[in-house]
C-alpha cells in the first residue's frame, strides 16, 4: 500500500502563492473568508543587508497518528488512500474539535454561509454540506494518477510529492537522507510532509 | 524552520466554557446528589432537587454547544448508542452518551418521588402531566430497578466529569491542556461546583428536609476541595512557567491577567476557602456566610474554563 508524502524545500520556494490559487481554484476553497487549503507564511527575517524573506507553505501534514482524526466523534475525518487524512462532509457535524486538536492549524470551517458564498463565486459546488475542511492531497487527482494542483503548479519545483514506500523516488531518498524533516516532530502524529531547511 | 508563532484559538470561545461548566457542574449535582441519597440520607428532596437541576444544566450546556454545531443534523451520529462503537477514540462520542445516559437515568431515579410530590403535583402544567397515567406507569418500572438507574446515574455522572478534562487533553498542541493534570483540575473543580450549588439549594429551598450533618459534610468536603484546587493550580502554574515557550506564555496570559488573578485566584478560591474555612473550624456558619462562598466556588468555576479555554497557546514554527 502506497504512503503518500510531500517534501517542501524552503530553498526554492519563491512565495509567488500559485499554490494557493491552484489549490483554492481545484478545491474550492472560502477564499473570501481568508480560509485556504494551503497557505504560503511570508516573514522577513534579519536586518539591514542580511534581511531576506523566508516562506513556509504550510498545509495538512497527513499524520499518520493524526489527532485530528482520533478527537472527530463521528468518523467524518478518515484514512484514505495512500495514508491520507480525508474527510466525509455529510457525516461531520462541525463540532470543530479537529481544528483545535491540529497542531499545524490546517482546518477550518467551510460554514453554511460559505456554501452559499461558493455557489455565487465558483458555480456549481462540488460539496454537498457544510463541513471542517482541510487539503485531501488532491486525493480525485491522486487516484487518476496525477499530483496535487499545488505540486503540478509550483513553478519553482519547491514541492515534491510521491509515495514513500518507493524506494527509487527522490521524495524517498529526501526523507530517508535526513534532508527532509517533518514540523513538530516530537508532538507523535508522524507527519507526512517534510520541509528541506532554508540553509 | 527556526521561526515560531503563537497564537490562541478562536473557534472554542466563552460558549465552549459555558458548556464545560454547565456540563461538568450538572454532572457532579446529579452524582453527589445520588451518592448521598444512596448512603448518607434519605431526603427525596434532595434527589429531586439534584436531578432536576443537573439535568437542566446539563441541557443547557449541551444546547450552548449544539446550536454552535454547522450541521445539527449530523449530531445523530453521536447521540445514538453506536455513536461510541464506531469512535471509541473520540472523547465527544463518549461525553455525549454520558450526558445523554445521565440525564434519562437522573429522571428516572428521581420519578418514583416526583410523582407523589405535593409540591410538583400542585404545579399547573407539571402536575398534570405528572399525573398521566404512563407516568405513573414510568415510576413504577423506575421504582423496581431504583438501585440501578441511581447507579447509572452516578458512573455516568462521574464520566462526564472527567470528560470535560479529557476533551481538553486530546489537543497535544496545547501545552496548557495536554496534560495529565487537567482532567483531575476539572474533576476537583466540577465536584466543587457541584457540592457549592447543593449547598445554596439546601439552604434556599430544603429547609429541614436534609439533615443538618450532611450541609456540615459537604461544607467539609468543599473545603478540601477547594485546598486540592488551589495545590493544582500552582502545580499548573510551576509546570507552564519552564520547559516549552508555549506554556510560558499561557502562564504569562494567566497571571497579568486581572480577571484570572482576582476573580478565579480570589473570588473563585481563595475568599470561599476562608469563608469555609471560618464555618467548619471557627464559629461562622448558616445562610449568610455558606451562601456567599458558594456563589464564589460557582464564579471561580466559570472563570477557570473561560481562562483556561482563552489561554491555550499554540505554537506554529513559521
């Protein structure tokens, strides 16, 4: 069984954001209530001649002991294909317990007022309810064997998908090199997105 | 990687706490009361009394967090029995079967004794339906497994208690909540709670009909209630102060904050510790100092969930 994982390098993450568009565009996000999928941080780190912007695009680390999933009392946050975090909108309630449990801040609600924001901004939506919404790692495209509309767009090559069990995929040799490591670590949700460091 | 940002939630507000208070409070009413009915005394009531006021703040707290929900509909799913079968890893699931299971037993429990009240059978809308013939029917089925639903009663009355801690704890990113002290904060707290709102009951509404031992007997117990309170406190408070930024700065949120330090530090513990402590070894006592001090306890339970909801820091390393 597949175990679907991103590596980010800060290195060549430009901060140019398209991720943000493609993702919100794919997935339909509530752009309009600042709520996204995946969102690049912008910080500008030292000063005078050595001050440089630093850019983390941050998005659901796929635990694979995700918190999330564990606090959801109905069973709307599940595994899914290749090790993902999914979630099944008809069964959640919105109790929004898996936003306080996520400790990379990936989940937001997708309200009832946002449905009908949605249906004005995108069309036709392509949810049925109301839910606590989060990145499914573009799962649909996953299946049709291409890669999320994040990693498909990044026109710096800074994110990296592919399935860990491969062991000739570069995402592989990042991670099992060291070079890749995961945020929050010592938390035990075993994240399965890994960030190269800025050097 | 280096950079950090904390930051609190939003979403779990003053409601979130209103809910853990009311819960948690309506839960210990309901168990302390039954305890007492079972071994100590045989005041009806005080088993009505408990029931009826547990349950509706039970309800009311649940409400606070189920008008909250996005879609109510999906509630279903975890307030029907299976709910804990398909997620037994989820605390809600189990609170809400507690809460659920508690308050039919709560009612059952106190029926038998509801029915012959001269009171509530005099009462316009509740007499009558008191009097309905399934009524009558319930009680007896009630009265013939007493035992039982008192029991029930107690252990998920109990559950929800500790609950309202192990909901909080389930949040590993907050350093202030994921913890093994919360649960037993919360618990000392909502016994606490419980045991100061039965007290300003007996003195207001039941007069005589509970011995005077058993007011001297909660007095005492939430006396050291509130002792065990404060020593977890500043347990709390000597955890968060070193070992990671984010406790720090939920301890820094706690104590240079006002409301914290002279409301729940003040009000809520410290002015009813004296006061209860005057009562059980000096030569205060009765209505006009038990009552004061309770309604103290019931201020400091509030504020302590609005706090502790209000100071739970995240840490974000971007």
């Amino acid at each position: 069984m597949a175990h679907y994982v991103m590596v980010i390098d800060l290195n060549t993450c430009v901060g140019c954001n398209a991720c943000m568009a493609a993702c919100s565009l794919e997935n339909q996000t509530p752009v309009w209530s600042d709520e996204w999928r995946t969102y690049v941080h912008d910080r500008e780190v030292g000063k005078g001649r050595s001050v440089r912007r630093h850019f983390i695009p941050r998005l659901c680390n796929h635990c694979e002991n995700p918190p999330c999933m564990t606090v959801c009392p109905t069973g709307a946050t599940y595994r899914g294909v290749g090790g993902t975090v999914q979630v099944e909108e008809d069964l959640c309630m919105g109790c929004q317990a898996c936003a306080l449990a996520c400790p990379y801040d990936a989940r937001y609600p997708f309200t009832n007022e946002d449905m009908k924001e949605g249906e004005a901004y995108y069309g036709t939506l392509k949810r049925s309810s109301s839910s606590m919404d989060k990145c499914s790692f573009c799962e649909h495209r996953i299946k049709e064997g291409k890669q999320p509309a994040c990693v498909q767009t990044c026109v710096g090559y800074s994110r990296m998908f592919g399935d860990l069990d491969n062991p000739g995929h570069p995402v592989t040799e990042l991670i099992k090199s060291g070079k890749a490591q995961p945020l929050l670590g010592h938390l035990g949700t075993r994240p399965s997105v890994y960030y190269i460091p800025q050097k | 990687m280096e950079l950090m940002t904390y930051s609190t939630q939003t979403l779990w507000t003053w409601w979130f706490a209103v809910y853990l208070f009311l819960g948690g409070m309506g839960a210990a009413v309901v168990a302390v009361s039954f305890i007492t009915h079972r071994h100590l005394s045989e005041s009806r009531n005080l088993v009505m009394w408990g029931a009826l006021s547990g349950v509706a703040m039970m309800a009311a707290g649940s409400g606070m967090l189920f008008i909250h929900l996005m879609d109510k509909w999906a509630a279903i799913y975890i307030l029907t029995p299976w709910g804990i079968f398909q997620k037994p890893d989820a605390w809600i699931a189990w609170g809400s079967q507690f809460i659920v299971w508690l308050q039919i037993a709560a009612i059952l429990y106190a029926l038998p004794y509801m029915v012959t009240s001269r009171r509530l059978l005099a009462m316009p809308l509740v007499g009558s339906i008191l009097k309905m013939g399934l009524m009558t029917k319930v009680a007896a089925f009630a009265e013939r497994s007493h035992g039982f639903w008192g029991w029930v009663s107690i252990l998920a009355g109990l559950g929800t208690v500790v609950y309202t801690g192990l909901l909080l704890q389930s949040f590993p990113a907050v350093v202030l909540w994921h913890n093994p002290a919360l649960p037993i904060l919360f618990t000392v707290s909502a016994l606490s709670t419980a045991m100061a709102w039965l007290l300003i009951v007996m003195y207001l509404f039941l007069g005589d009909s509970v011995e005077q031992r058993i007011r001297a007997l909660y007095e005492r117990v939430d006396l050291g209630l509130i002792t065990a309170e404060l020593i977890i406190i500043f347990s709390f408070f000597n955890y968060t102060l070193s070992g990671s930024e984010a406790g720090y700065r939920s301890a820094q949120m706690l104590w240079n904050d006002a409301g914290w330090l002279f409301g729940f530090i003040g009000i809520g513990l410290v002015v009813p510790l004296i006061i209860e402590f005057k009562c059980v070894f000096g030569s205060w006592g009765g209505k006009r100092t038990v009552i004061p001090a309770s309604l103290c306890v019931l201020t400091g339970g509030y504020l302590l969930r609005h706090y502790f909801m209000a100071a739970g820091v995240y840490a974000y390393p971007w």
